[in-house]
C-alpha cells in the first residue's frame, strides 16, 4: 500500500507520516498534559509520560483526519502528503497507540485516569466531518482538548479533581476558543463561500473579534481571580495574566493572521509563567 503522494519507499513514508506532527498545535496538548502533573503535586513520571503520550496520538489523529476529509473527500486542499491509504493506515495506526496509552492509565492510575482521557481522542477524531460544521464545535474542538489535557493529566496524578485545576481548565477554554475566533477570521470568505459557519461567519468579522476579545479578558481576569481566591494556586500565577495581557493588547489592532501568530505565541507565556509560578512559587 502506497502511503506518501510524494514518493515510494520507507523514507518518503516516513516523511508523509512525519508531516503530520504540526508542533504548533502539538506541543501545547502535551505541555498542558505536564502541567496538569506538575499541579497535582507529587509527579510519577511513567504516568506523566502515558498521557502526554496520549494527547500525542489525540492530536495526530485531528491532523491526519482533518487533511483526509479536506483533501481527499472535500477537495478544499490544494495538497496532501498522503494517500487515502496512508491517512487511514495512520489513523488506525494512532487510534492503537492511543488505546495502548489509555489502557496503561487504567492500570496505573485508575479507569477514571482513563475515561478523562478518552475524549480527547473522539474530539481529534470527530473534528472533521462532524464538529467542524457547526461554531461551536469548529471553535471549541481544540480549546475543549486543551482542557481535557489539563484534567486528564491532573487527574492520572492525584486520582481526583480540585477546584483549582477546574478553575485553571475554564480559562484555557476561554482563552484558547478566543484565539480561535480570531483564527478563523482570516478565512471569512472562504468559509462563507462554502457555508462553513465559523463565529466569524455567524456574527460578522467585526463582532467576532469583540467577543474573542472578551474571552481573552475573561481568561485574563480568571487566572487573577484563582491566584487570589484558591490557596492552590500561588499568587505569582497572576503574572500569566499580565505578560498575555501585554500580547493581546499588541494583538488587538492586528489583522487576523499576524493577530493570531502574536496570541499563539503569547498563550505559550502565559503557560510558562503559570508552570514557574507553581513550580517555583516565587512569592511564598
């Protein structure tokens, strides 16, 4: 069976399936998985390993599910490193080693550990053709994951979940699904061509970006609120607010593409911040 469009053999295989590894996207699925460990407190690393793991092969099979429908069956791409062949030899591929890692956090973890994590892989695997149909499922598919990552990886550590990392899942939620609106403005008119109705297609470019600046707000003014309420969470936490703060503030004016590769980078602060604040908990 032929797997790259782009060649035969093991290496052109090999670099068709590796293409599917975005680490923009990838990345902070798994760092979100660590932290989630981090929070918990006493971190055993084969279980932080198993599901970050996980979030890998969740997150690789959004990609090569969503390049399969929108190349092969929808026809929206111009390109594709993969047969149709090779797409669902990956996906099954993926789906294994994600059952692989979920069936290791039951045993380790508990099944809680394990049904907390399963979603993540539907959400990767239903984003395209069923969420991507509708806005809240083509906006929240990713943020959604994100937080999942978070839980997921709290919860495979201390076997339960707390307010603070509950708190700390609804402003990744808000936070990201803001970005991604602003995200999707950059395809507006293509979207509308084709009936894609994205938040920026239902409520118009203009007002999409006022409720994806609320989202960031709201995020922003979350995490202040958990630092300061929550013994949990240090108060230096309340850093990550003020470092994304600044970004967004740049971003704001910004056209929706360099918008979006501004807050994207600025999301990566303020995990970072959050991972020092907890880690190091500077102001104890």
């Amino acid at each position: 069976m032929a797997v790259s469009r782009r060649g035969a053999g093991p290496l052109a295989a090999g670099r068709a399936l590796a293409s599917q590894v975005h680490p923009v996207f990838m990345l902070p699925p798994l760092a979100t998985s660590l932290f989630g460990a981090v929070l918990a407190g006493d971190v055993s690393l084969p279980v932080a390993g198993l599901h970050a793991a996980a979030m890998f092969f969740a997150v690789y099979t959004a990609h090569v599910k969503d390049g399969y429908v929108d190349f092969h069956l929808r026809g929206e791409d111009e390109d594709h490193p993969l047969t149709v062949g090779g797409c669902r030899g990956a996906l099954v591929a993926a789906g294994i080693g994600f059952a692989c890692c979920t069936a290791g956090l039951w045993l380790l973890a508990g099944p809680g550990a394990a049904l907390l994590t399963l979603p993540t892989w539907v959400i990767g695997y239903a984003h395209a053709p069923q969420l991507d149909l509708n806005p809240v499922g083509a906006t929240m598919g990713y943020p959604a994951g994100i937080a999942l990552a978070l839980l997921g990886g709290y919860y495979a550590q201390a076997t339960a979940l707390s307010p603070r990392v509950l708190g700390l899942a609804a402003v990744f939620l808000c936070l990201l699904t803001g970005i991604k609106v602003i995200d999707d403005e950059k395809d507006y008119d293509y979207d509308s061509s084709i009936q894609k109705r994205t938040v920026a297609v239902v409520l118009g470019p203009a007002r999409a970006r006022r409720f994806a600046l609320a989202l960031l707000v709201a995020a922003m003014a979350g995490v202040v609120g958990l630092a300061v309420a929550l013994p949990g969470i240090p108060p230096s936490a309340a850093g990550a607010a003020l470092v994304f703060g600044v970004v967004a503030a740049v971003a704001q004016r910004a056209e929706s593409e360099l918008a979006t590769m501004l807050l994207i980078r600025g999301s990566y602060l303020f995990l970072a911040v959050l991972v020092a604040a907890v880690w190091f908990r500077p102001l104890a």
